[in-house]
C-alpha cells in the first residue's frame, strides 16, 4: 500500500503517537482527515503538516460510536473513500479492577474496542467492493500481556486485536489488508489522561511512559510496516519485546514475572 496520494482516515490524530502519524503520513504524499475530540488541536496539528491544503479535519467525540461512525461513512461519502483507515485513538487506565467503576470500563471499551469496530463496518463494504484498501489499528503490547492497574484497558485491547485478527481471515482473498501495530511504552502523555477508578484522569506521567520509545520514530516504523502491508508488529522496548518472547517460550514464567511488576 502506498502512502502518496492515498486517502487516509486517522483517528487520534491531536497529539501523541497520532499526532506523530500525521505528520508521517503527510511527509510521504498522504491525503489525511485528521480525527480527534479538539478541534483547535486538530487544526494546529493540520497546519503543521506538510501539504496542510490538502488534509481535513473532522472533530467527533469516539464514545458516541455510532454517531463517528455515521460521520465518518458521510465523509468519506462526499469528499472520497479511504484507501487506509488508522485507527489510532485510544484511551488507558491506571486503576485496580476492585477499585474501577464499570462506567470506567465502558468508556475504554467504547473508545478502544467499540470505535474501531464501528468504524471498520462502516467502511468495510466498500473497500470489499472495490477489492482495495487496508484498515490498520494501533493497539498495544497490553492487548497480547495483561498485566496490574490495567485489567480494563487490557481487555478492550484484547477485544480489538481479537475482532482483526478475525477480520484478516475473513477478507484475506479479497484485497483488503488489516494491519495490527502494537506499540509499547512510548514517549507520549497518554499515562496523563489514564483513566482511574473513578473516571478522573490521573494527571502524572508513568516512569515507563517518560522514557518510553520516541513518537517520531515510532511513526515511521508504524508507516513502514503500514507501506509493507504487515499482518503484526510490535513497536516496543527491550522490555516489552522480551515479555512478548517469554510469553510465545514459557507463559508460566511470564505470569509469575507479570505479578511482580511494577505497575505505577
């Protein structure tokens, strides 16, 4: 799949890794609409991309699921179809799961499972008419390792990969690709906006997310492995790449390891 002159939909796209990503993406000839909740954020982000005339920007809040999904089908509908869509949102959790409200759980479940689904159905029939298109999402190395103060997270992560790795099989003589990125710790403020039990965001950068992975590297190996077409890559540290490896060698092991973990 190449990047110039394709349509592409990015989701997330106001800062952190999303951000990275369009202006990755933007470098290599992509014509984006850029998605996210703040609309200022979003057009600062445009205007720093290169060829900023030719993107757009489409603020929608990712918990009214159906209602993106509606949006973005009309988008598409009037200004072009997707050749890629990223789905790159998300939402984390720092919180005990006996100490988490199960409105905390719906809402990572809404942003980091439900959105993308959403999303993919809207846009699906068309690229399998077209017999052309990818859909990629940006999901984690929590969606394969599970590990403390992350229970709900985890497990919409788990639901994400779980539904592509589904929709792969499914489309896999069709000519749609579906791409599976699983970042690790990255040098972003997600950790800020984490969830906690109660749904206020924790406000403080983990150790791991301060000295995590840099966003503009992690967008250009993200944008090769998209160009590449790959099934699954995982954009991690040493650490995460090691537990993923223990995981495939000795899951005993990597589950006594997890419970030692330091979580914050």
């Amino acid at each position: 799949m190449q990047i110039r002159g394709a349509r592409i939909l990015l989701t997330g796209a106001s800062s952190g890794i999303g951000e990275a990503l369009a202006y990755e993406l933007a470098r290599r000839g992509g014509e984006l609409t850029l998605v996210a909740r703040r609309e200022a954020l979003l057009e600062s982000v445009k205007r720093k991309c290169a060829s900023p005339e030719a993107h757009r920007v489409l603020p929608l809040d990712l918990t009214d699921y159906h209602g993106a999904a509606s949006a973005i089908a009309q988008e598409a509908q009037q200004y072009g179809m997707f050749d890629i869509v990223i789905h790159n949102a998300g939402i984390s959790q720092r919180s005990f799961a006996e100490e988490t409200l199960v409105t905390v759980d719906e809402t990572l479940m809404a942003v980091n499972y439900f959105a993308p689904v959403a999303i993919t159905k809207a846009l699906l029939p068309e690229m399998l008419a077209r017999r052309s298109g990818q859909i990629v999402v940006v999901s984690s190395v929590a969606g394969k390792i599970a590990t403390p103060y992350r229970s709900g997270y985890s497990a919409a992560k788990h639901a994400i990969i779980g539904f592509m790795d589904a929709l792969r099989a499914e489309v896999h003589d069709r000519g749609v690709i579906v791409t599976n990125l699983m970042p690790g710790f990255i040098a972003t403020g997600l950790s800020l906006r984490a969830l906690t039990g109660d749904g206020a965001p924790l406000n403080q950068l983990d150790d791991a997310q301060k000295n995590g992975l840099d966003p503009g590297e992690t967008a250009r190996r993200m944008v090769n492995a998209i160009e590449r077409g790959a099934d699954e890559v995982a954009i991690a540290g040493w650490r995460e790449r090691s537990a993923l490896w223990l995981q495939r060698i000795s899951p005993a092991i990597l589950r006594r390891v997890i419970r030692k973990a330091k979580v914050r």
